[in-house]
C-alpha cells in the first residue's frame, strides 16, 4: 500500500477496536483496583464505555507518531477529530435506538463503538492529509485532548449524578464495590 498515513489509519482501527474490546474488562480482570479505574470502564453506564476508543487511540497515536510524523500534518487536530466523533457516535447511537426500541442491545452497542471508531479513523486519515492547519487549531485540539482524558478520570472517581453516568445494570454511579 503506497499511502503509508491510510495504512497507519486502518492498523489504528483494528488496533483501537480490538484493545477498546478488551478493555472493557481490565478492571475486573485486575480485581476492581481503584488505581487503574481512570483508563478501564468501571460499570456498565455509557459514559464509562466511552474510554474503550479513548484509552486506546491515544496508546495507537503515540506508536503510530513515530511512523507517520513526517508524511502527516495535523496529527494532533486528527487524533482529536477521531476520539470525538467515535464518542459521539455511540452515545447519539445509544440515545436514538434506546428511545425508539425501550430497551437496550448489546449488537448495536458494539456496533456504535465499530462504526464510531472507523468514522474517527477516516476522518483522522482526511485531516493528516490537509495542509498544515493554523496554529490555534492544534492548541484547541491539544486543550480537548487532554481535556478529555482528565474528565475521564476525574468523573471515574467522582461521577455527576446524570443518566449517562449511571450504570444500567445496578442504578450506581461511578466505581461499584465488588466482593
């Protein structure tokens, strides 16, 4: 494949999709250590399944950086574009077919989570591709980034008291006791 960044772009779709999987149960293969909590989903709420592309696209970048930084510009706005598009699709997916059908399904949950990470990385491959975007651009990019990942972390251990931070299967919020 001549264009090495749509390479770099489809490996990070596998890759962000196969470690966002197996993500989903770290904590509990860990043994509940509260340590970690910030990085793995803690209960079964939307917001917690939103650091599955998160975690992972950001561990992808750092390799795929090495590789592609003098061939792509961007990277960083793209790497933004790509997280937030794949959050939003699955929470805009969960929201719409949860109102319509009363009730949720696992298939289209992980379905979302594929398809949000795919539109992320195509999106991603767009942007690495553009001219060099302004400067104001790659901060605002840099601030949402890393942005994201501290309200991960913090809303873990703190979570607000709104429906997507509640787990479905229990009521709670934030991190459940396991004994």
């Amino acid at each position: 494949m001549k264009d090495s960044i749509l390479k770099w772009e489809i490996l990070g779709f596998i890759f962000i999709t196969i470690v966002g999987s197996l993500f989903h149960f770290v904590f509990e293969w860990l043994g509940y250590w509260k340590y970690i909590a910030g990085f793995f989903p803690v209960n079964e709420s939307v917001w917690e399944h939103l650091k599955l592309p998160y975690w992972p696209l950001i561990i992808f970048s750092l390799i795929e950086y090495r590789f592609i930084k003098e061939d792509a510009n961007n990277i960083i706005v793209g790497k933004t574009i790509a997280v937030l598009l794949s959050i939003t699709i699955i929470v805009l997916t969960f929201y719409i077919y949860t109102a319509i059908l009363e009730t949720e399904i696992l298939l289209i949950d992980i379905a979302s989570f594929i398809i949000g990470v795919a539109v992320g990385q195509l999106v991603s491959y767009k942007v690495l591709k553009l001219s060099v975007l302004p400067k104001t651009v790659t901060i605002i990019s840099w601030l949402i980034f890393i942005g994201l990942g501290i309200i991960f972390i913090i809303f873990t251990y703190f979570p607000p008291h709104l429906s997507i931070f509640r787990d479905g299967n229990t009521g709670l919020y934030g991190i459940i006791e396991h004994h």
